[in-house]
C-alpha cells in the first residue's frame, strides 16, 4: 500500500526523534563545505591522483540500496555528484543511521575520496557523512514533480528543485536588471533612491495601494512609478542624469503582461529630448539582451524579432485610422466608443472617457506590431506629463518601444512647463472626480519644483515585462513568488 504524505511526514518526524536520541543535531549550523560539486567534477582528476578526502553538501535527490552498498546522488546550485556509501568505509553504526533515519531530500555533508565507477561515473566514496537539516516532508516523486501550474507558483521552491529552468531563467533575470545597471552606470547616470511610501501617487496612470502611516497619522500610496516626478525634482537640483532601478505597485488588473508588484527602471536626462532618448533605448535594450541572452534574435508570441535590424518609427494617429478609420486627433468619445463596439472590443465602463476611450481602441491596433520600433505621435490628452510638439501641439513628444504586439517601455521630452502641467493636472483630476481612478492625481509639491525651473529632460522607464517578453513568458512566470492567493 503507497503511503499517504501525511504518514510519511510523521514517519520523518519519528526519525528526527531518533536522530536526537541518538545525540545528532539534526540543524546544526556549520559546515565543512569547501568545494562545490561544479568545482569537485572540474578539479576531480586533481583529487583522486592526490587521495584527498574533500567535503560536498547538497540535499540529497535519491537513494539505492544493493545490500552493504548504496548509492545516493546530492544536488547543490552547481549540479549534482553520486555519492557511494559503503558499510566497510563508513562502519557499521554510520552506515545503520544512513539507511534507516536519512532520507531522499535531507541536506547532508560527505566526506571522502573521488572514485570512478565502472560506468565510468565521476563519484565520491564516503567514509563519513553529517546531516546538515532533516527534512520531515518528503519532495515530489522524482519523475514527476509539480504538475499543477498554480502549485508550481504557489511552492515555487520545489519546482526550482527539479526544473533548472526556472533555476536559469532567475539567474538571467538578475544578469538581465545587473546588465541594465551596468549600461546606466557606463553612460554617466547615477543610480538613486526615491520614496516608495507617497502622499500623492504621481508619474503613472495606474491605480495606487493605499496605506496607513501611523505616526503620521496619515493615509499614503505605495508609488505607482519609478520616483518619476521626484527624479525630476533632481533635474530642477541640477542633477543631470539619474535612474532608479526598484519596485513598485499597481493596484489593477492581473494579465499575462501585467502584475501589481514589480520591478521597474527609470532614467532621467537633462539637456535630451525625447529622439535622444531613442537612440539610447536602442543602446540599452541591444545591450541587455547581448549580456542576458546572448543574441539579438528572439521569437515572443509567435513574432520573430531581431533587434539589431533598423528599428521602426510608428506613428499612433496613422496606424489607428488606417485599423479603424478613425483620426483620434478629431474623433470625439461617442464616435470611438461606437467604433469599439463595432470592433467587439471589451472594454471598462468605469469613468470612461475620451482618454480610455482611445486607449482601447489603439490596443486593438497594436497586436499586429512585430517591432522592433518606437511608436510616437499619441494625442496629448495620453500623457499628461510629456511635453507638447512644437510642430503639433495636440501630440506629445513620447515614444514608446513596440515589441511584439506590446509596448515595452516610454519615455518623453518631459514637461517643464509648470503653468501647462498645473492645467493638465487640473484636467486629469476632473477625469479622477468623474470615476476615472487611474488618471493623475494633481501634485502641487512638484508644480512648485517646477516653478524654480526645469532644464530640458528626457525620461524613460521599462519594467521586468521586457524581460518576460524576451524569455516568451507570462510576467506571472517570471516572478520567483508571485502574488498568490491564499488557499481556502
């Protein structure tokens, strides 16, 4: 009869009892350890011409009786070796407590010489062992591990024990924001901290987590944006060129492309517009994905993207009217929202306006962009905080990097007007009273920064969405520990 998790688990607790009374610490809290298993197979030849005991750890991942011999394999982040424990090399009280109280997914500490079998694979003959933490639930069935999705997610920990997937994907992940850094920090951009906890959640149309400040006694947002409105106060300092690489908060719809807690990078440079800003967004993303992937050439959602070809400029009024026949500078919200339902389009009724109205109608239109490019163009009702076009004062000066059917990051010729960003604050909180809770809140703190005097400045921010992008993932699946709802 196959045994239940919960009598295996009791099982283990009755061997932890065992292992105490016959006085082993089953936590102790040093180990040996000198050499990874990477660097035990890299040097083995070395140790095993010189006869040298040496000391691997790793949790243990399987277990092979044949009599007076067993057979085990210990994994750690480097890879895995076999360990052959043998009754004679051991003894015979050593060899008893192996066998009977170690079980597959203990951390273990082997002492002992390397050896080949005659298989041929590279081993360590033990002549000593110490439990370095005794596990009391038994891992996934070895073949099998976590099918479930949500498990996967839910106990993410145990999925990264057998999938060295997930195991790479959080390596590159940190090469991918490390690489980022590192080209910011090449082009003479100083890296800065800006508040997460806000009085007034600006820089982004999102909607904000509210929390409460108990000494204060006062509600407060955790931001919505990289610290945009306050590495703007830097430009009015005299800082010229600053980013932030950090966490933030959306308290909106979950998709394939959009989570509420994530990692996000800004930039801010004084004396740029935003065609400046262009050319060093083709530097970085080139850059990123060089030191992350390797290569230029990605395939995302059934697109076959090569960012080192001639990147495309997208102009957002042309592209809508030539999808729907709609010129957004002069469409009005009826006109749009009739569009819409023409188009089946699903969209939220809550504090609809001109705004969401085409913002729904330009995400229909998008899909078909391969990229890479930078679309530009957007009417200024978009982008409150984006200088306007000198040529087109209803445009902006935004681009915004399209990728695959999605935009992976925007940036502008950012706004130094205070007196036109005092009104279009005003403008947004209007839409914020009508019900539109994502539109800006009115920040009177940065309109008066503004008011000292702003140099030109461009801006841009990307998240860890670009990176889900170029591993062909849902943003969900590249979290490490994703947001998940408790279980009932």
């Amino acid at each position: 009869m196959k045994k239940t998790k919960v009598s295996e688990r009791s099982e283990r607790l009755e061997k932890l009892k065992e292992l105490r009374r016959n006085k082993i610490n089953p936590y102790p809290a040093k180990s040996n350890r000198i050499f990874r298993v990477k660097d035990i197979l890299q040097k083995f030849n070395e140790f095993q011409t010189a006869k040298k005991s040496i000391y691997a750890a790793g949790r243990l991942m399987s277990k092979r009786e044949h009599g007076n011999l067993i057979f085990s394999q210990i994994k750690d982040a480097s890879g895995k070796i076999q360990i052959a424990f043998s009754k004679k090399e051991i003894g015979v009280d050593k060899f008893k407590i192996f066998k009977k109280l170690i079980d597959v997914g203990d951390f273990l500490e082997v002492k002992g010489g390397c050896f080949v079998t005659h298989k041929g694979e590279k081993s360590i003959k033990a002549d000593d062992f110490k439990i370095l933490s005794k596990a009391i639930r038994p891992l996934p069935e070895k073949w099998h591990g976590l099918k479930d999705e949500e498990e996967k997610l839910r106990k993410r920990y145990l999925d990264i024990i057998f999938n060295d997937e997930i195991r790479d994907m959080i390596e590159k992940k940190a090469v991918f924001w490390n690489s980022a850094r590192e080209f910011m920090n090449n082009n003479g951009f100083l890296e800065v901290e800006t508040p997460v906890l806000e009085v007034t959640a600006g820089g982004a149309d999102a909607r904000p987590f509210t929390t409460h400040h108990n000494a204060l006694d006062l509600d407060v947002y955790l931001r919505i944006s990289m610290g945009e409105l306050w590495q703007k106060r830097l430009m009015v300092a005299g800082l010229e060129k600053t980013f932030e690489i950090g966490r933030q908060f959306r308290n909106e719809g979950m998709s394939s492309e959009h989570m509420q807690d994530y990692t996000q990078m800004e930039f801010y440079w004084a004396y740029a517009d935003y065609r400046d800003g262009m050319k060093l967004v083709e530097k970085l993303f080139k850059y990123i994905a060089e030191k992350t992937f390797g290569t230029l050439k990605f395939n995302i959602r059934g697109h076959k993207i090569d960012l080192g070809k001639k990147w495309e400029i997208y102009d957002f009024q042309k592209i809508i009217k030539e999808n729907t026949g709609l010129d957004v500078l002069s469409a009005s919200k009826e006109q749009i929202e009739k569009k819409l339902k023409e188009l089946k389009i699903d969209y939220n009724k809550k504090g609809f306006n001109l705004t969401r109205a085409i913002d729904n109608l330009w995400k229909y239109c998008r899909k078909n962009i391969a990229g890479p490019g930078f679309l530009i163009n957007v009417p200024v009702t978009m982008e409150p905080l984006a200088k306007r076009s000198e040529e087109n004062p209803d445009i902006v000066e935004r681009f915004q990097v399209m990728l695959a059917g999605s935009e992976l990051g925007k940036g502008y010729s950012e706004l130094n007007d205070p007196i036109d960003q005092a009104e279009r604050f005003k403008s947004q909180q209007k839409l914020r009273e009508a019900g539109d809770d994502e539109a800006q809140m009115h920040d009177h703190d940065f309109v008066e920064a503004l008011e000292y005097g702003m140099p030109p400045t461009c801006g841009f921010g990307m998240s860890e969405r670009l990176f889900s992008f170029l591993m062909d993932k849902s943003t969900r699946e590249c979290q490490i520990f994703p947001l998940m709802k408790p279980k009932n």
